[in-house]
C-alpha cells in the first residue's frame, strides 16, 4: 500500500471518529447553550397611565413588589414599570433603554383587567408586534412613542385570566358592607366600547361570584370611562336601581389604581347625585390595588412565561 493511501485512510479514519463523538456537542449545540446561558431577560410591567401621581405611585409599587423574587429566582435580570401614555417613562422608553443595556428577552406584564383596544391593538404595535397603519396614526397623533426592540417581546395574559378579580371585589366589598342582608352592590368600571361584550362578560362573572360567596342578592353595573364621556349618570342610575330593591347600595369601583378624576369625581359625584345618599349609600374610593395576591400573580406568570 502506498503512503498516499495510508495518508488518505488516516483522514478518513479522522473524520469517522470526530463524527462518532456522540458525547461531544456540535459547534451548533454549542452556541445554543451559550445563548441560553447568556439571556438577559427584563419584565416590564405596563400600565394605561394617569395625570395622578397616586395612581402612578400604585402601578410603581406592584414592579418594586414582584423584583425580589423575580430577581432573587436568577431568570430576571431587572423589573421596571412603564405606562402607555400620560406621564413616562414610556413603553419606548423602557424597551429603549432594555436594548442599550444588552437584554435579550423582555417579558411584558400588561395590567389591565380585560380585553381592550389598548391590549389588542395599541401595545402590540408600540412594541413593533404589529403594524397597522390606522392604529399607528392614532399613536402618533396622541403622541405616544412606537420603538422596535431588538430583543424578544412576550406579552402575559390580562388581569381577567387569573381568578383574583373576583376575590378581590368580594374582599372588598365585605370590608364595608354593613347590613349585608338588605344590600345590593353597584359594580362600576372604565368600560369598552369596542369590546363592550368582554366587559360585560367580566362584570357579570364578578357578579356571579358575588352572589355565591357573599350572598349578595341584586347587582347592578355602570361605566365610568369614555365610552359614558366620563359622567356621574350611569352610576347614579345603576344606584338608583339597587335602592328600588334594596335599603342600600355598597358601590364598588372596578377599577385598577385609585384615581381623584375617577373615584373622586366621576363616582363620587353619581354617588352624591342619589337623594338622601348619605343614609342608603355605601362607598370607599378604592379599588383593585394595591393587593398583595396580585403581586404575587405578577411573579407567577413571569415564571410561567419563562418555563413555557
């Protein structure tokens, strides 16, 4: 046998080994290890914003509260907060400022109660999602900032998905009921018109649940949002319902953060409108936070997005 031979069996018998080596990741397995070791991943936790600082403060308070053990469980690098409009920082901005310092994923956490035209439509296209020209016009025209991240979006599920909001109103509206007896309840919330059918769905279902654990017999509902033009009417009306079967009404605000243009206007004023409110009407400016269940869903549905 020649050298030339030999020399070529050797590469031959080279090549068929480094195959073989099952043992041995590729270069491919490779760097997709590293590029898994390597995320960086950030939560933004997104809110629709407010002119009230007190309401900022509160959609402040839930990021700060998830971090330590979204931080602490090595997956999350960093928890900020961001509001889509109003006062910033901004989605853009926050997003921004993820991709100059180097993030690879960003896990957003809108906290909004149910399906709206912000959730289906605005978010997803400030965040490059979606690209729809009518829907981007609108943005602009309102000034809100649209940015393209280079790093990977994924956006939760809305408030509705867990079972919180109702425990949460029946919590509430036990902490002031006073004869529960002789009481309905008067849910009042923001409201969509082009989604009107999934607010509808969301009330309904807190009512249900209402009854049940609370024993509360009649319900009624109003809005408070623009698709009323923010008027105290609905929910003078709404009460007014309740007090021709009932001897009070407790008015609960479904509502994510306390507002003063909201609690402390539109609600309070449709409750100062009913005669004689002072006696037949219950009613605390609250609302949905803070609440220390829903911080922690806020840690869970982060690990759950990451595990998935």
């Amino acid at each position: 046998m020649s050298k030339v031979t030999l020399a070529i069996l050797a590469i031959v018998l080279s090549l068929l080994l480094v195959s073989c080596g099952g043992d041995k990741p590729t270069s491919s397995t490779q760097n997709q290890e590293t590029l898994t070791s390597n995320a960086k991943i950030g939560v933004l936790v997104v809110s629709h914003g407010s002119h009230s600082k007190q309401w900022r403060k509160t959609l402040l308070d839930v990021g700060e509260s998830a971090k330590p053990a979204l931080v602490k469980g090595g997956k999350v690098a960093d928890v900020r907060t961001a509001y889509m409009e109003y006062e910033g920082p901004s989605i853009a901005d926050q997003l921004r400022a993820f991709d100059e310092e180097g993030y690879s994923e960003v896990i957003i956490v809108p906290m909004f109660l149910t399906v709206s035209s912000h959730t289906a439509d605005d978010i997803q296209n400030i965040v490059g999602i979606q690209s729809n020209p009518e829907v981007l016009a609108t943005l602009k025209e309102e000034e809100i900032q649209v940015y393209s991240p280079k790093a990977k979006v994924r956006i939760t599920p809305l408030l509705d998905f867990p079972g919180y909001l109702k425990k949460n109103v029946t919590r509430r509206y036990k902490a002031i009921s006073k004869n529960p007896g002789n009481e309905g309840v008067v849910l009042v919330a923001y409201g969509s018109e082009p989604y009107n059918q999934q607010w509808v769905e969301l009330i309904n279902d807190i009512g249900k649940y209402l009854k049940i654990n609370a024993e509360v017999e009649n319900i009624s509902y109003s809005w408070c949002g623009h698709i009323v033009r923010y008027a105290r009417e609905p929910t003078t009306n709404a009460i007014n319902q309740i007090l021709e079967m009932e001897q009070s009404a407790v008015v609960i605000p479904i509502l994510v953060a306390v507002d003063e243009h909201f609690q402390g206007e539109i609600v309070l004023e449709g409750v100062q409108a009913v005669p004689n409110y002072e006696e037949k009407v219950i009613y605390k400016q609250d609302a949905i936070l803070p609440d220390d269940n829903i911080n922690q869903w806020v840690v869970d549905i982060v690990n759950e997005t990451i595990g998935g």
